[in-house]
C-alpha cells in the first residue's frame, strides 16, 4: 500500500468512526475498532473507482442487512461524499 493510500485508508476508518456510526457507540473509545471490518471493503470500492450511490448503497446495506437497522440512505450519501472529498 502507497503512503498515499495509507492516509486514505485511516481518512475511512475515521470517518466511519467519527462521522457514520449507525450504533452511536463512537463515544466508547474501548471500542474503537467496531467499525474496522467495514473499513477494508469501503477503501477498496474508493480505489477501485466506485461513486458516491455504490458506496452510499454498500453502508445502507451493511446498516439494514448486516446489522439490521432500518438504515439512513441521506445519512449513508452524505458519509460516501465525505469518502470521496478524502480522495487527492
């Protein structure tokens, strides 16, 4: 991995920390890591060139189908925006 996509990979997993948290347990530091196995395929789907509606549509299924939350499809676009703006 280049330096470049390393800092792109840490832009993710905080912002699915800080910024998505559909279980609203960012506050919990000990937890830190709840989101981490999400962080990998949502890195690869940036690099691999997928837009603003896949990402959206890949944090929308892992919020109603993995964790089976009803899901925030605004709030999951607005998270894959932030993705994409950590892009240089």
């Amino acid at each position: 991995m280049t330096e470049k996509q390393k800092k792109l990979y840490k832009a993710i997993d905080e912002i699915l920390w800080k910024d998505w948290d559909p279980i609203g347990v960012n506050d919990i530091e000990d937890i830190r890591d709840e989101y981490q196995d999400y962080t990998r395929h949502i890195f690869r789907l940036t690099i691999d060139g997928a837009d603003k509606v896949k990402i959206a549509e890949h944090l929308f299924k892992i919020e109603t189908v993995n964790m089976g939350m009803d899901g925030n499809k605004i709030h999951c676009e607005k998270i894959a925006e932030k993705i994409l703006s950590q892009i240089d």
